[in-house]
C-alpha cells in the first residue's frame, strides 16, 4: 500500500468542459490554463511507429501538429531531442497555421543531429522525442518541456488531448531492442511506483503474466496483479502492439483495479484515471506508465498521479530503489491527515 496519502476532492471533469466556451472547431481554452503550451502532436496514418536499424531507407515519420485549443499564436515549433537530451533540442520546424504534418526521413534526423554524422551512427536503444514549443501573439514562449525535461502539461491536459484530438504533448520514436514478451512476467517482477509530487516513492514485487485467451495476432494482453496494493486484491491489463511497441488500455476511462472497498477505508474501490506516458522499454526491460488513481465511488483521489515501471529494469530507473526516498513496500507509515478541496 502506498506510505503517503493524500486524499484531496476530485474535480470534475464535467466542470471542466463546462468551463470551455463552444465555437470554433476546437473551442476556445479554459481560463485556468491560460499560460499553458496547448500544441499537440500525433503520428499521421502513414507514419511508421518506430525505426528498423535493418532498413534505414524504409524509414517514413510522419507528425500531424496542431493544438488543443484555438489559441491565437504566433508559431509552433516542433522541436527534437535525441537520446533524452533536453538540454539540446534541435527546431525541427516552425509551423504558423494548424493542422499541419511534417514528414521527416532517416536523413533528416541525420542533418538535425549533431551527434548522428552517419545513419549508422543510430543503434538499437536509441530513441528521439518530438514536441512543440508555442508562440504567443505577444511574444511569450510557453515550452513543453523545460531544459531538465520536466513535463509543464498537467497530467489531466494531456489526458484531454488524447480524449480530443487524439493526440499527445510527445511524440517517442524509439530504435528499440526485440520485443520478447516473457521477459516482462513472472511471479516477482519489479515494480517502481514513483509518485510524482515527491511524496514518497516504493519498490515491490507483482505477478506479471500475459492472458493467451485475449491476446491475438499482433496484439498481446498483461494482467498485473498487486499493483498500488502489493497483493492480490488490484488487477490490471495493458494490451501490447507487438508490431508498433505501443501500450493501450483495454477498456479506457473505466479501469478498475481494486472491486471493493480499498484496504477497508470505506471509501469504495479503486481506479486508474488518466492513463498516459505509456512506453515499452524493449532496451530498458520495463513497461512504464503514468496514471491517477482515484476513488470515484467516494468523490476523492489521492493528490498525484503515479508512474510505474514494471519489470526486470524497473530497479536501474534514475530515481531506482538505491537512491533516498525509496522504500519497500508495505513499510511506510500512511499520513494521518485529510486534504479536501
């Protein structure tokens, strides 16, 4: 169970849309999120997923940019980072009316990155990300990510992106490893359970195990049993794109993982809300994701999301079980005090 609650009044997501003015195609932005970067991006069709280290010249990325909401600005401007090296994102191209779709080729990224002088310079367990910094009609540029690669889009921002405009803050193009499924099940896999206002985080292990009856063709189901709980009470399924490496839920917006009352509080059962940040590290052997758990029945949530890294490299993550902070599971001590909102 996870050592440091805080149970604050879930806002309603009805409240929120209630707060958008209708008009214009995309509707115009809540004034709560005023000074937030609202540019989105997302794969056109014809984009491939990811980057085939054995066939460079079939490589073809195609990103659609637009924006949550219409927004006058100035620009957009698609930026890329290679390697996870924020500090030196790369201008892929400044857009100045949306939808508009950029197509980028395995030269291109050649010719952005300095680090890449060849195209054999990319190798397996590379990757590159794509986002977009806006320009406002006074000048003022609102980034998506900060140089230390912080996320400035709350996690309930980039949930309506993908509800919207199927779309997301970052696009992940990985050069991954090979997918091998049962490298990521078992009876005591890994878990990091990272809760991202820093109040404490937790190591612990799950039952991992893939569901053969569900899983077909290109398409693969995990069940995780114990996660948030450290027993069997939460179950939890993510279906894998063996062929894309891409994470879906199977049921979003009503994922319940605990179907009774959690730990016996009386506040009812337990959710995954806002599932976002999904990310099969082939290379780095864990699955991650980022959602907010919530207990829907009582009208509370706990103040945080939470990302979780499950599997055999879950241990090796920056913020892993060695550094300060981490406890195992089942051994923190849970806050006595209740924060409403």
């Amino acid at each position: 169970m996870k050592y440091i609650f805080r149970i604050v009044m879930v806002l309603s997501v009805a409240l929120f849309f209630t707060g958008c003015e209708k008009g214009d195609s995309n509707g115009r932005m809540p004034d709560n999120i005023q000074d937030s970067n609202v540019g989105v991006v997302k794969l056109a069709p014809t984009s491939d997923f990811l980057i085939d280290r054995n066939d460079f010249a079939g490589f073809n990325f195609d990103i659609t940019v637009d924006e949550l909401f219409d927004v006058p600005f100035q620009k957009i401007t698609l930026m890329g980072v290679y390697n996870g090296d924020t500090e030196n994102a790369v201008m892929v191209k400044e857009v100045t009316s949306v939808p508009e779709t950029v197509s980028l080729k395995t030269e291109d990224l050649v010719n952005l990155f300095d680090a890449i002088p060849v195209q054999d310079s990319i190798k397996i367990g590379d990757s590159f990300d794509f986002y977009t910094d806006i320009t406002l009609t006074n000048g003022q540029t609102i980034p998506a990510y900060l140089a230390d690669g912080t996320n400035t889009a709350a996690s309930s921002t980039r949930n309506i992106m993908s509800i919207l405009k199927n779309g997301y803050v970052s696009l992940h193009l990985p050069v991954p490893c090979p997918f091998v499924p049962d490298e990521f099940t078992g009876d005591a896999v890994d878990v990091l359970e990272h809760w991202n206002d820093n109040s404490g985080d937790a190591f612990y292990p799950a039952t991992v195990s893939i569901n053969q009856d569900l899983s077909n063709g290109d398409t693969l189901v995990y069940e995780f049993v114990g996660l948030f709980t450290g027993d069997n009470t939460s179950t939890y399924s993510l279906l894998v794109n063996k062929k894309t490496y891409q994470i879906y839920e199977p049921d979003p917006g009503n994922m319940i993982v605990v179907n009774e009352d959690l730990f016996g509080w009386g506040y009812g059962r337990l959710w995954f809300d806002n599932f976002t940040e999904p990310l099969l590290g082939t290379c780095e052997k864990y699955i991650r994701f980022t959602v907010t758990p919530d207990l829907n029945d009582a009208g509370v949530w706990f103040g945080s999301t939470v990302t979780y890294y499950v599997g055999p490299g879950a241990g090796d993550v920056t913020f892993g079980k060695k550094d300060a902070g981490i406890q195992e599971k089942g051994y923190g001590v849970l806050r006595d005090r209740v924060v409403t909102k």
